[in-house]
C-alpha cells in the first residue's frame, strides 16, 4: 500500500495532517511498514470495547468528582447523589481499569485515536488521584468537565452542578441546571436538578425560590427524600403553615423514618441549621411555631423526626442498612 | 488496496462553476473545518459528504435566524411604547451587523427579506423579516424561533391582548420544550402587566412558580407584580440573591421608583432610551375601557361652567356604581377647594399623581381600595386660554403599576376635541379685552381712585406689610366677563401696560378659589412679562369677587408662608371689601358714600349689633324687615344694605312715611323690587292699609325671588312694631307683620367707636362736594366730637362737620374751633363724660377707640377721649372690673 500523499504539505514533510479523513489505522503514519486490515467484525466489536471503556473511565471520574464533591466547602447542598463508594473501593477499581485498559489493544488504538478522534479519557488522570488524599484531589467541578469532555451526558452535567454547589459557585450552577432542564432530561434526573436549584436559591439567602423549587423537586415521581425535607424545613422557616402541613403529610406518606437515607438526611439539615441557620434548637416564625411544637412534641413519624431534630434532639441511634 | 483519498476540494465542490458560489463554499467549508479544529464539530467532518453539506446549510441557517432575529427585536420593540414589559433579551447582532449577513447569503437562500424602504413603517419591516424566518425555519431548529417572534410581533401588531391570546393559544395547543415553555409564560405575565392586570399576572406567574425559580427574568416578573398590588414582603423576597439586574425598566416602573424611593432595591434597572419605542398615540390608543389599565375608575372630565367637572366619560368597576352618583357630587367644585387633586391639576395644569403610603384611602378616591390615582389634564391649545385646563383623565387603581405620566397625558389628548366642547367655562375663542386688565389705550375705565373699593384694597395692600420697592400689585374685580383693573401701586415693573404677561395666576386664581404662587419666571402666568415670580390672592365671598396680585422682579421672592399669611389676611379683608363694594354701590346710586361698620357681631359695645344671622335672614327672602332706631342713626343706608345683599338688581323705592295718597301710589306702581317705607309709624292709614293689601298679594315668604316680582317692604321706625302698635300709630296687621324679623341701630352714643370713622367720611365727602381741602382735626378735636352725647344721632355730627368744612377747609382745627362751630348750631359741647358713675359701655369704647396700632391700650388718650385724668380712668377701670375678653379686638 502506498502512503497517501498530501499534495499541501511541502515536499519530504512525509506526516499526514490530523484533520485529514483517515483510511488507515495511524500507526500507519507511524510505521513504515504497512499493516494488514482488520475483518469489519473485529473493527466493530473494538470499537464497542472502546466505548465501554469510555464509559467506564467517565463513571470513575463523576464518582471522583462526587466524592470530591463531599469535603467541599457546601458539601452539604449538593443535593443527594447516588451511592458512592468508598475512596478505598474507588481507588481499587480505577487501579482494575488502569491495568485493564493497559494490556488491551483497544487500550493502544485509544492513545493512538486520541488526536483524531473523539477527545479521549486519559486513564493516566485517574493516577493523578489514587494514592493522594481525597482533600488534595483536583476541584470536583474540574473533574466533572473532564468527564463531560469525554462523554457529554446529562447525568455528567448533573454531577458538574452539584460539585459547582459544592463549591459555592451557585450561579454556574444554576445555569448548568437549568440548561438541563432545556436539554430535556428524565424523571429521575429532574428531581435532582431542581434539588440543585432549590439548594442554589438557600445558599443565595431567597428561601422563598428555594421552597418553589423544592417542590417542583417534590413533584417529579421518584423525588428522594432531601427534597421532601426541605419542603418542610422551608415551609416552616418561610411561616407557611399550610405549606408546611401538607409537605409533612408527603413527607410521612412516602419516607420510612427508619430508612438510613432519612438519617442522613436529618444529619445534613442538623448540620445546615447550625451553619446557616443560627444553630440549634431553632425557632420558627410566629405563623409555624406552633405546627413545629406539634411536630416535635408527636411519635415517630418522619415529619416529626425533623420538628425534633429542629428542636435539638440528639442524633438517634445508627440505623442499620 | 487502499485507494487514495480524493482531492478533498473536489469532493466537496462539485458543480459549482460559478466563481463567487465557489469561493462561498471554500469558506463555509474552511469554516467548517476550523471548527473541526477545535473539536467542535469533528464528528460531522469524519462523516460523508452530505452530512458534511447538512452542516454546512445548518451552520448559515442559523447564522441568517439569528440575524433576522435580531432585526425581529429592533423592529418590533420599535413598535411597543416606553411602558411595555419587555423581558426580551437584547438582540444578538446590531441592525447593520444583522443586514450584512442577510445580504451575504442572499444568493444563496431563497425569500430572504429586502432591505427597508425609506420611511417604512417598523412593523412593515418585522412582517416581512417574520416570513422569512418562518420560511428558514420550517423544519430546522430554527423553527422555535420563529415561533417564538410571530409571538412577539402578535403583541407589537395587535398589543397586549392579543399577544397574550397568541402566547396562551401556543401553550395550550403545542407541548412546548423547557425553553419555549419559559418564553410562552415570561410573555403572557408581560403582556397582563402592560394591562395593568397585575393580580392576574400575580396568579399566572404562582401557577408555574417552578419555572420562576429557574429564570431571573420570570423572578423580577413575579416581583414587580407583587411589588405592583402592594405586597412589598413578596416581592423582596423574591429577588433575593439574584444577580443585580441592568436591562431596561419600563417607563412606569422608573416613575414608581422616583417616588417610592424606598423600592428602589426592587427597582433596578435602566431608564429607557428616550429615542426608544413608539411616541405616538394611535386611534386605537383612546383610553374607553378601563381593563386595558387593570383600572378600577377610568374617567374623562371636562372643566365646566362655575368649575364643575362634567363627565364625558366613566368607566368603574361594578362594585362601585352605587356609589358613583354620590361621588359624584360631592366632587362637584372640587378644583375649587385646596388640597384635592382637581385643584392641583387645574391650579398646576400638570398631571397629578399619588400613590397610597398606608391604609388610609386615597382623598377624593371613588375607589377607597385604591392604590394609586392619577389627573392627566387636557389643555385648551390656541387662543387666550392656551396651556389651561379645559379638563382631565382620571384614572384610580388597585394596584401601583399606573401608566407612566407621559402616557398618561397622551391618551388624555385624544380626548381633546369632547373636552374642549364641552368646557363652557373660559373659552379659547372667549372676548377676554386686554383693555379689562389695563392693557393699551383704555386706561381711563380703571376706576377712580375715590372708589371705596379703591381706597378698601389700596389699604389692604398697604396692610400686608409688603415692600413695593421691587413689587408691584394689582386688584382685579372679578366681573362676569372677566377681571377689571381696579388699583395697582408699587415701586416696579411700571412699564407692565408695555409688556404685558397673559396673567393665567390671577384666572387660576379665580377658577380654583385659591392662592397661587410662581417663583420663577412665567409669562404665561404673570401679569408683567418681565416678572420673576408673584402670586395671586382671591377674595372669595360666596364667589371670587376680587383678586390681588403681587409681582416681583426678584425670583423666588415668595415663601410658602408669606403666601398662607396674606391669603389668610385677604380672607379677613373680605368683609370690609363687601362693605366696601356696598359704598361704591352706594355713591353710584345715591351719589354719597355712606359709613357701615358690621363691627363685632351682637356685642353691642360700639359695633353694630347686627348679628350676621338676622342679616342674612333679612337678606335671603323676601319677608318685611322691620329697622328700628332713633331718628339719625342711618336707618336707611342698613335698608339700602339689604336691598344691596339680596336683590341689587330689582328696583329700590323709598317712600317717606308722611307720603300719604301719593305714598300710595308710588307703593301700588312699584314693579316688584324693594320698597323702603320710611317712619312708617308716621304713615297714613290709607297708607298702611295699601302696605298690607300689597303684602297680601305680592309680598311675604322666606324663600328667595329669582323673579324680582315680589315687593320686599323694610319699614324704618322709630320705635319697636309692637310700641307702635300699642301707641296707635300702626295697624295691628301690619305690625304683627313688620315683627317678624326687626333689626335695630343703636344710637351713636351707644357706639362711639364708629365716630372717628363717620368724621373722616364726612369730611372727605362735603370737602370733594365743596370742592374744598380737607380741614385737619387734631385729637383734642376728634375727643371732642368722640364724648358727645349726639341725641340727633348720626345726622347732628354730620351738619356740623359740615359746618367745619366750609369754615376750616384746609386748616387744622382744634377744640376750640368745634367749639366754636358747635356753638353756631347751637350745640352745647360736654367737656367730659360723666365719671362719677359712668356707662361700661363708654369705657371699653374709649379704650378700644384709642388703642395703639400694636393692639395695646392707651389709657392716657383714651382718658383725653372721655374728658378724664388717666388716674380717673384707671380707678374706674378697676371699678368696672372690665374682663380682658371685653377689651379684645374682634376676629
């Protein structure tokens, strides 16, 4: 096979310019002797490796930035993500895919696509984190755009507003919701972004904007249960007490106050009290402090823990599961 | 074997022979291919050919969308006035920029828009550039835009109606995307506020509140329509922890925030562009309903005759119709009573505007849950009454989002032509000669400086105390086709005959009831061109009688306070110009000034106890008025004064009461009118029985006579009706009549405080008659006079004033001298008033008769008045135990 020409370049240049359509592999380029073609079958399924690979190295880098999202300084605004792993399990699955993606030839194809193909994921980032301590890792927001240039996705998007929260950088962050919200996303993703948005208004001091969009959170079907809590929570520092009611009647309806996400959740708005809110035990306004005496005075209702935990109750017992 | 990879430029420049296409698509695809560079785009350049092609049109597609856009906007905001809600971000390219593009691909696409005509109408413009963007659009992403600005130009073309229509139909028929959805509902709150209907924008924007929280733009909807019914809490709350917003404010909220300045946290914002948005008013414009304001009283008034506000126009909520027509008139004459906003409309000829502060209704509001009100005034436009108010637009909501002043005034033009013909009150075209003002060659009829009403107003200008060095003053009469010159006096502006002003004060003045001032210069408004402020002072008795102005050559010559005190003290001259206006009434008609002093009313110590109520009793109907005196003590002119009050206008008759037959006669031709009957106790019985036929049949009632046929008697007698009864000397009938209503003068003795008064009035009078100089009487001589006990009363001064005119013309006349004449009359002359047990009456009189000009007492020369030593005087003062209240001057 002759090597294809480029009628351009000055003569003797012998290197193909990158934005030239590609026939050939580029270790073409490369090496001077020419290499036989892949069957089509094996193209396709390389291909397919790659973006699962793809996928992977993205997965691993939004965990990152969730994680790193957790020791920023709001941590505790950037809404409820999913799961997260350990830092030793993450760390142990990135080393997995480091060694995986080394001695696999997509592994190979993938450095070598990386300046003419789609902006690859360069597994050597992932060694920028493992070994170093969580505090010292790359901003969260740095490492979600890095996830993002790799693999546009709405759920990436959704984890670069959350760690702009965590970073208190709201209006980005609102904007990046809301260009969600255009984009168009699922059910399961909109109760999370407008949790961003109401989290976005709190820190902005308009708790009024911020209770509107915790109940479009609350709306959405599948809302966890952080934006059912600030329904509450707001409603009650708004002196709404209407509101109020009929978000602790949700609140009960749809949320086991045994169920360790709940006490996680009473453990973030313990701590957003006392860092925003001048501490514990808080007072409501005159038009809901009787609902919150009533709330902390009852059982065990979900919509109770919280009028208790507001009151200063001491942190139950661990819950298990 | 790999083929070669073609020549790249062949593939993608196939069949395009002509140069200029070919060079167009060399850059497009050079473009493109920078855009691959920077990873953009990379995948549409590692794909075929016609995708490559796909991205190319997409790419100058959405380049001309986004110009034509652009043009939409500048053409379309071109449209909607300075007051508009538009939350439209700014275009994306200016109208060059924006052109330039069009006609770069112009060869290439089909049905783009031509460049505007001179002189084409915005809207033209939008229409076209709009039918091409929905052409480009149709099924391209360029498609919602389109959408999006056929929205907008419903809005521009139809107004805010049919913009909201427009919007709320797409929102209902199309399952909008996010973004479309946020537009729809950012342009129907838009388009409700620019109605006024603030509420409902309220309840739109609460429906969907999920989208507030993502928009700032739908956030400051949201407040401003909080902020507009009042709910100052919602709407900073609202805007909290947004970022500061700095597009452009509509027109009305930059009035609010000037006067709210309290609100100007929830305000922010530019003011708009004063080259902006549409200026003009269209037909369509005229303000009919009051919903296209969200107004709860929506109302045009013309100015009418005697300043009532008629109403062309009155649109009001349901709720408040009952109350309409009570409103109604208690407004009537409103602009004529300070402190309503009629009055300030008229007296500034500016609109008026207020908001409410606080739970108290708005004053004069027909709407009490009103929060804002507003009087656009509509003003002759030609003529002498040009830049006056012919009338006004009144508008009342519930909410603060009013129109703007500016627009305000410009729908009140369009009501233009109703006002003007049917303001009845000073016309354009009106016969208003400058000759009444003094102006050019009539000076002659300003009036004779003896005039009393000369001689009353030159002493009240004197009296307010002003320096004329740089002033001048004016005193109008106020006469039914307008105001005459009567005085004037003051150090400048002298040349005002030269260069007169239109004098709108003195007219303002006239038609509100009230003081007016300028501080600053106006010819419109003064009565000197040159004049750098004044003011205007009416004399309202009943009606605006007179008007005193005052000009300065310095600016702001006059405070706010010196103004109140001289309109105060001009509404306490009044009585004195009526009295005044009685003796040029009198010396017209009888040729004589006469002497009236109301004095205080019913106290009887030296005044008149004439309480002003039997007066006005006397004056209001036409029932028989019995005057009761002692010969001399002017029981005639008190009958003239009432004929004056009442009925000046029908006949006067006087009968003396020895007429006997004749007297008669004289009663039964009387055509209606007055008739006095003097000393009827002294009448015939053929008289008196003709008086009480007469009373019978054509006389009698208290209520008024507009007509003139009813003949009102006021009998003088010289002792009570009832005396004259029982002595025989009057019919019972008839006296039974005269007894209904019987007012009596006193004695001169018994008010010896009229008597310097009555010296200076005769001497004048038989000194101007005799053609003779004034004599000047010292006080030893006026004492003299002043203690005597004048049982002849008023007409036994009068002859020997008289006598001293002739003989001391012109001298000075002491004691002696009237001693003198007094004798020649055969008058015996006191020295003193009795001391030993002396009447309270002449006391206080002496005290007040003599009191210095500060208001002080001056015993010394009050004692010279009675005859006494001071300590005379002074123990008997004590004996008398005289109260402070008995020695005050009257009020």
């Amino acid at each position: 096979m002759t090597q294809p020409t480029d009628p351009h370049s000055p003569p003797g240049a012998g290197a193909v310019p990158s934005h030239w359509p590609r026939v050939d592999g580029p270790d073409a380029c490369a090496s001077p002797s020419p290499r036989p073609p892949e069957p089509p079958q094996i193209s396709a399924a390389g291909e397919e490796l790659a973006s699962l690979h793809r996928n992977d190295l993205v997965g691993l880098l939004l965990e990152a930035s969730a994680l790193r999202a957790q020791v920023a300084p709001f941590a505790l605004l950037s809404g409820t993500p999913a799961a997260l792993p350990s830092p030793p399990d993450w760390t142990g699955r990135a080393l997995d895919t480091i060694d995986r993606l080394a001695k696999t030839r997509v592994a190979k194809r993938s450095r070598a696509t990386r300046r003419s193909g789609p902006r690859p994921v360069d597994p050597e980032i992932l060694l920028l984190l493992i070994g170093v301590d969580l505090h010292r890792w790359p901003a969260s927001s740095w490492l979600a755009r890095a996830a993002l240039a790799a693999q546009d996705s709405n759920g990436a998007r959704l984890c670069l507003g959350r760690a702009l929260l965590a970073e208190g950088d709201t209006e980005d962050a609102h904007r990046v919701f809301v260009d969600l919200l255009r984009r168009g996303v699922t059910d399961e993703l909109r109760w999370q972004v407008f949790e961003g948005i109401a989290f976005g208004h709190e820190q902005r001091g308009n708790d009024r904007l911020a209770l509107v969009a915790c109940e479009a959170a609350g709306d959405a079907p599948g809302c966890g249960i952080g934006p059912l809590v600030g329904c509450l929570f707001l409603s009650l520092v708004l002196g709404e007490a209407g509101r109020a009611r009929r978000a602790a009647a949700r609140l009960d309806l749809l949320v086991n106050p045994d169920s360790p996400a709940f006490a996680r959740e009473l453990a973030k708005l313990r701590l957003r009290v006392e860092l925003f809110r001048g501490g514990l035990p808080w007072s409501a306004p005159p038009s809901t402090a009787a609902l919150l005496d009533e709330l902390a005075g009852g059982g065990r209702s979900a919509a109770e823990e919280v009028g208790r935990t507001l009151r200063g109750a001491p942190d139950p017992a661990p819950r298990e599961g | 074997m790999t083929q070669p990879p073609p020549d790249v430029l062949e593939l993608l420049l196939p069949g395009a022979p002509e140069l200029q296409r070919r060079a167009q698509r060399v850059t497009t695809f050079l473009r493109l291919l920078l855009h691959a560079t920077r990873g953009e785009r990379a995948d549409a350049i590692r794909e075929d050919l016609p995708d490559a092609r796909d991205e190319l049109e997409r790419v100058v597609y959405d380049r001309l969308a986004i110009a034509l856009a652009s043009l939409l906007d500048a053409h379309l905001r071109a449209r909607l006035d300075r007051d508009a809600f538009v939350v439209w971000d700014p275009p994306a390219l200016g109208h060059e920029e924006a052109w330039a593009i069009v006609e770069e691909h112009r060869a290439e696409v089909a049905d783009l828009p031509a460049v505007p005509g001179p002189g084409e109408p915005p809207l033209e413009v939008a229409r076209r550039v709009l039918v091409s963007l929905e052409r480009l659009g149709a099924g391209r992403h360029a498609g919602p835009i389109a959408a999006v600005h056929a929205g907008r130009f419903a809005r521009a073309a139809g107004g805010p109606r049919a913009g909201e229509a427009h919007w709320r139909a797409l929102l209902k028929d199309v399952a909008p995307s996010f973004e479309l959805e946020r537009i729809a509902v950012a342009e129907v709150a838009s388009c409700l506020l620019d109605r006024g209907q603030v509420q409902a924008a309220r309840t739109w924007l609460e429906e969907r509140m999920h989208l507030v929280a993502c928009d700032a733009g739908l956030a400051r909807l949201y407040s401003w329509s909080a902020l507009g019914a009042g709910d100052v809490d919602a709407a900073r709350e609202t805007v909290r922890g947004l970022p500061t917003w700095e597009g452009v404010l509509p027109a009305r909220l930059v009035e609010l925030r000037e006067r709210r300045p309290e609100w100007l946290a929830l305000l922010p914002g530019r003011e708009p562009d004063t080259a902006s948005g549409r200026e003009s008013v269209e037909p369509g414009d005229r303000p009919s309903d009051r919903g296209d304001f969200g107004a709860s009283v929506l109302g045009v008034f013309a100015l009418g005759p005697a300043r009532s506000a008629e109403p062309l126009m009155l649109d009001v909520a349901p709720g408040l119709k009952r109350r309409v027509g009570a409103w109604l008139r208690e407004g009537d004459g409103a602009c004529t009573l300070t402190r309503t906003f009629e009055h300030e409309v008229v007296a500034t000829a500016r609109p008026v505007v207020t908001h409410r502060r606080d739970a108290t209704p708005l004053r004069g509001a027909l709407d009490r849950e009103a929060r804002a009100l507003a009087l656009a005034p509509i003003l002759f436009e030609r003529g002498e009454e040009e830049g006056e108010v012919a009338g006004w637009l009144r508008i009342e909501c519930a909410h603060h989002l009013l129109p703007s002043t500016e627009r305000l005034v410009q729908l009140a033009a369009t009501w233009r032509e109703e006002v003007l013909a049917a303001a009845h009150g000073v016309r354009p075209e009106a016969d208003v000669r400058p000759a009444r003002f003094g102006h050019g060659e009539e000076e002659a009829a300003v009036a004779d400086r003896n005039d009393p009403r000369v001689r009353a107003l030159t002493a009240l200008a004197g009296e307010l105390g002003i320096k004329t060095a740089q002033r001048r003053w004016w005193a109008f009469e106020v006469e039914p086709d307008g105001p005459r010159l009567l005085a004037e006096g003051g150090g400048a502006l002298t040349d005002w005959r030269d260069r007169p002003g239109k004098a709108r004060a003195v007219q303002r003045a006239i038609a509100t009831r009230s003081a007016l001032f300028f501080d600053e210069p106006d010819e419109r408004l003064s009565v000197h061109r040159g004049a750098a402020s004044g003011l205007a002072l009416p004399l309202v008795r009943g009606r605006v009688e007179a008007v005193l102005a005052i000009e300065s050559a310095r600016r702001r010559d006059f405070r706010a306070a010196d103004v109140e005190r001289h309109a105060e003290r001009v509404r306490a001259f009044a009585p004195r110009w009526h009295v005044a206006c009685f003796r040029a009434w009198h010396v017209e008609h009888f040729v004589q000034d006469v002497h009236i002093d109301p004095g205080t009313p019913g106290d009887g110590e030296g005044g008149y106890p004439l309480r002003p109520a039997d007066v006005a009793a006397a004056c209001r109907g036409t029932a028989p008025v019995a005057i009761v005196g002692e010969p001399g003590t002017s029981k005639e002119i008190v009958a003239r004064w009432i004929h004056f009050e009442s009925q000046r206008t029908a006949p006067l008759r006087t009968i003396p009461g020895a007429a006997g037959s004749g007297g008669v006669a004289l009663l039964n031709e009387a055509p209606g009118g007055t008739v006095i009957l003097d000393e009827v106790e002294r009448a015939s019985g053929e008289l008196q029985e003709a008086l009480v036929l007469s009373l019978r049949s054509r006389g009698g009632g208290d209520r008024p006579d507009p007509s003139g046929r009813r003949l009102r008697l006021v009998a003088t007698l010289s002792m009570p009706p009832g005396e004259a009864v029982r002595e025989g000397r009057l019919r019972a009938d008839l006296g039974r009549a005269l007894e209904r209503l019987v007012l009596t003068t006193p004695p001169l003795r018994e008010r010896r405080q009229q008597i310097p008064a009555l010296v200076d009035l005769f001497t004048r009078r038989f000194a101007d008659e005799e053609g003779l100089a004034e004599p000047a009487l010292d006080d030893g001589a006026l004492a003299l006079l002043w203690r005597q006990p004048w049982t002849g009363n008023v007409r036994t001064l009068e002859n020997l004033i008289y006598r001293l005119v002739l003989l001391h013309g012109g001298q000075e006349v002491g004691p002696d001298d009237v001693k003198a004449v007094a004798r020649r009359q055969g008058l015996e002359l006191r020295k003193r008033i009795p001391s030993r047990h002396p009447d309270r009456r002449d006391l206080i009189a002496a005290l007040k008769t003599t009191r210095r000009g500060s208001g002080a007492l001056n015993k010394t020369r009050a004692a010279l008045y009675l005859g006494w030593d001071p300590d005379t005087l002074v123990a008997r003062m004590r004996d008398a135990k005289l109260a402070d209240w008995e020695l005050r001057e009257p009020e």
